[in-house]
C-alpha cells in the first residue's frame, strides 16, 4: 500500500502517529493530484511538524535534566539529613554521659545526708581502694576476674557503719533506673558478701519503673530517688 511504503520512510524520522498523518496527507495530495501550491503546502506542513518535533524532543531533554538535577538534590538532601541526624545521635549520647557523670558527682558529695537515717559515718571511696583494701584478705582468691571487674565498674561504693558494724553501699547511678541498673547492684554487693563483707546495693536516679521497683524489692536494693529512700529495709 502507498500510504503504508510512504508511512516506513516517514517514521524513521517522525513518530509512528506523526508519520501515520504525513503519510495519508501525501497519498490525498498524490490521489487529487496535488497542484504546486498543495505540494507547497504539504512541505510546509511537514516543516513546521518536524521543528515541533524537535522542539518536542529538547523539551523532553530539559525534563529529563531537570529529573536528574531533582534527583540529585533530594540525594544531596537526604545525605544533609542523615548527617544531620547522626550529629544529633551523637549530641545526644555525648549529653546523656555528661548528664550521667554530673547525676553520679551529685549524689557522690550528698550520699552521706540521703542515707544518714540508716548508716552512719557514710564515707564514698573509690573501687580500686575497695579492692586494694581486700588483696590481703583470703577470702579473695575466691573472688574471679569478672568478679573484681564487677567491682572496678560499679558507679559507686561507700562504706558505712549500721548496727557498729561495717558495711559497703554499692550503687548504680541513672536518671530512669531499670532492671539492669537494679540487677547490677545487687551483683556488685554480692561480690564483696563473697568475701565476708555486709554490702548493701542502691540504686539512685530520678525516675524508676513500677516493674523494677518491684524487682529491687525483691532483691533487697534500696532505691533512691532525688535524695530519698524509697526501700530502706536491706
């Protein structure tokens, strides 16, 4: 078929709908022999048609840059975001250890007023004194290595009198105390009761949970709480 042969030739330079109408205005001009004029015609049709065609084609290019260039943007931007965040995580950590040490210095210097109901002569010391102090003890060969880590990484250890008898408090420092805190604690007391000493654990904080307040109860660790003792029966 003539407009089919003239549609092939056209579409290898327009679009297959493009050439389609090209190819059936060129078979009308050809059937109703087409007069110098209508030829004129038809060329300027076919011109104004290929340059919309190209203006087509650059138009989808700027689309198509303009993508890329969006796309890059929302990649730059999600890295700013990450970035940004990862800042934020690691403010936030860096805070939260500042807080943690300043939260232990407090009730380091006032340890001795929270809990001076109970122990007397309350005296905060440092975990390798406690150590130190035992070295020469028998007892602490049977204490193991995990053992005496246990005691290098408590928060806090203070020693006491109760009852004219000598006892060590040994404590986790939080600002919300849970069960590890509470577990912890009572750990690293029952360390130094290996070794024949009265320890008791605390844990200090300003927040705790009803479920690990239950557990300290059931461990026999004291909780204090912005300076009060919630628990003060070992």
């Amino acid at each position: 078929m003539l407009a089919e042969s003239i549609r092939d030739e056209l579409v290898k330079v327009f679009t297959v709908p493009q050439s389609e109408v090209l190819a059936q205005c060129v078979v009308r001009a050809h059937d109703a022999l087409a007069t110098r004029s209508d030829v004129h015609d038809l060329r300027v049709a076919m011109t104004a048609l290929a340059e919309q065609q190209k203006l087509t084609s650059a138009e989808v290019h700027d689309l198509a840059e303009q993508q890329k260039l969006t796309s890059a943007e929302l990649r730059d931007l999600s890295h700013t975001v990450a970035d940004l965040a990862d800042t934020v995580r690691t403010l936030h950590i860096r805070t939260d250890k500042t807080a943690g040490w300043a939260l232990e210095w407090v009730v380091g210097n006032r340890l001795p007023a929270y809990v001076g109901r109970q122990i007397k002569r309350c005296r905060v010391v440092g975990p390798m004194d406690v150590i130190e102090s035992l070295e020469n003890r028998p007892a602490i060969r049977g204490l193991s290595d995990e053992d005496l880590d246990q005691l290098r990484r408590a928060d806090l250890i203070a020693t006491g009198v109760i009852d004219d008898e000598k006892i060590y408090l040994v404590g986790e420092v939080s600002f919300t105390a849970d069960n590890d805190d509470v577990l912890r604690a009572a750990r690293r007391a029952a360390v130094l009761r290996k070794v024949g000493e009265r320890a008791q654990p605390f844990v200090a904080c300003d927040a705790i949970a009803p479920i690990s307040a239950e557990l300290a109860q059931r461990e026999g660790v004291w909780i204090i709480v912005e300076g009060r003792i919630l628990t003060p029966a070992a």
